[in-house]
C-alpha cells in the first residue's frame, strides 16, 4: 500500500473533492483520482461515492479515513521523534589509528554536522572500516584507497610515503635516503596482525625477492618507538607518523623503492555526509594542496633525519 495513495485520500476526503486535494498536493486533478482509484483496488473497496456535485465516503471509506488518520498522526509523530533523535545522534566517523592521533584532531575539533557531534572509533585496518560503513556502523571513515569499493563515494586527501624508523645509534644515521634491500637484514619490530602497514611491507619486500626479519610483534600504540629506541630493531611507518616523532630519539629516512606510496581517503555510502564531511575536513589544511603537503612534511623528516 503506497503511503502517497492514503494522504492524498485523507486530503480529498477531508476537501470532500478531488480538485481541491489535487491542488493542496500539487497533482493534477487526474492523477490524483487514478491514485485513489489503485488505492480501492489494493483494498477491494470503494472509498468514495463519485456524484455530480462532488464526492462522498462511504462507509467502508469513513471507517477507513478514521483509522488511517489516527495512523497518520502516529507517523508525523514518529517522523519528529526520528528528527530529533538523527539531532542528538553523533556522525560516527572511523579511522586508522595514525590519522585518529595526526590528522583529525585538528580538523575535527569543536566541528558539528548539522547540529549533530562527531564520535571517532579507531579501528587498526581499512578492511575493518569499510566494513563497519558497510554495515552502518559508522557514516565515513578514513582509509586506504586500496581498500575502496567501487559503489562507495570518496574523496582522496593526501598521498604520502614510507619512511624506516631508527635508534639515533644506527649505523645508517649519515644516509638520507634507504632502500628495501638494505633493510631486508635489519631486526624489524612491526605491529600485530592485522595491520595495512605490515601487510604491505611483507609484499613489497617478497616482491623484491626478500623476506623482511621481523623479530618481535607489539600491540597498536606507542610502544613500538620504545622498543626502537632500546636497539632492539627498527620499525617502518607512513609518513604522517614519521613527521611527528621527531621529538623521541630516534630518526627517520624515507624508503625509495616501497613500490606504492599510501593515499588517504575519505569515504562514505552517502554523497551528502561525504562532501559535508570533506568541507570542513579541507578548511582547516596545514598547506594549501597535496603537493606542497608531502614536500614540506619530507623536509620536515629529513632535517630531523639529519
């Protein structure tokens, strides 16, 4: 049953004509008279007696009209009870864990979506984002455009580079720059699985015909630098990381041949959140574009390299 059939026949039974509801809804008098007459045919009743000077319910479309009204009016109530809920419900927003800590704090501080606050949820890979604004859990997330869907709309934010974390004591503390082979040997401490940096960096190394050393596995956090500044391995991160850890004891050099550098996007199912979202994601931009973007933050890394 077609919730349009059933207003425009509360309209014309409350008008007790045809033409006045049809105007009141903006229809044509015709199509608003074939949607009552599929409305009788759904139901197997007539609704209306049709006469010369008019229209009048009958008595299954005066039971009707009550019952339906009181329906009507459950509706609109509801309707205002969902608004004001969708006012008061956070805009849940997902996102990998280096940009939860070095991206979005600053541009999602005090921000709101249509009257409504922001609630993050990190989770540790794209994969498990875009699966949880697959199942609605969350309405955009942060990730990996590796890990995009076809289906889903996006917008892409910044595309950095890999860069290999090291104690200040290293042997490779006067290099500026480092490659895959030379670090095919070194004790690597990752994070454990699942985790997009780890699994890229086991198919990069594989791709070149090496089988990276890793030597311990931590959980998500901080306390993998800990590890690295003790000696007892090196780490790999993306860029965004290693331009913020220049305050710790350690330094860091960008990988030359890392084979794909990794692109931040937004995502979401709706276009509406996504380019809401995106608006005041992009108004508050350490530098005006991408480019500029990466440039300064190699610089940036490669002074504290040095």
């Amino acid at each position: 049953m077609n919730m349009e059939w059933i207003r425009n026949f509360s309209e014309a039974a409350k008008y007790k004509s045809f033409s006045k509801a049809a105007k009141a809804n903006n229809l044509s008098q015709p199509a608003l008279s074939k949607q009552i007459r599929s409305l009788e045919n759904n139901l197997d009743v007539i609704l209306f007696h049709r006469t010369p000077a008019g229209i009048e319910l009958t008595e299954a479309g005066e039971y009707f009209y009550h019952q339906i009204n009181t329906v009507l009016d459950e509706l609109t109530r509801i309707r205002y009870e969902l608004k004001q809920y969708n006012k008061n419900n956070p805009v849940a927003i997902g996102s990998l864990p280096s940009i939860a800590t070095y991206y979005l704090p600053s541009r999602t501080k005090g921000q709101q979506l249509w009257g409504r606050p922001l609630s993050l949820m990190v989770q540790n890979t794209s994969g498990e984002l875009v699966q949880s604004l697959l199942e609605g859990r969350l309405d955009a997330v942060f990730v990996d455009s590796l890990y995009i869907g076809e289906s889903l709309w996006h917008r892409a934010l910044f595309t950095e580079n890999y860069y290999a974390v090291f104690p200040n004591h290293h042997p490779f503390r006067s290099k500026e720059t480092i490659e895959l082979a030379e670090l095919s040997t070194e004790p690597l401490i990752v994070h454990q699985a699942p985790c997009d940096t780890r699994k890229h960096l086991i198919e990069q190394m594989e791709s070149l015909g090496h089988k990276p050393n890793i030597i311990r596995e931590v959980a998500f956090g901080d306390f993998i630098y800990g590890a690295v500044m003790s000696g007892m391995g090196i780490t790999i991160v993306p860029e965004l990381v290693a331009k913020n850890i220049g305050h710790l004891e350690l330094f860091v050099l960008p990988i030359t041949d890392f084979g794909r550098n990794r692109t931040i996007s937004l995502v979401t199912k709706s276009s509406k959140i996504g380019a809401a979202v995106y608006q005041f994601i992009e108004k508050i931009s350490e530098t005006p574009n991408k480019n500029e973007r990466s440039k300064a933050g190699q610089k940036s890394v490669m002074e504290t390299a040095r």
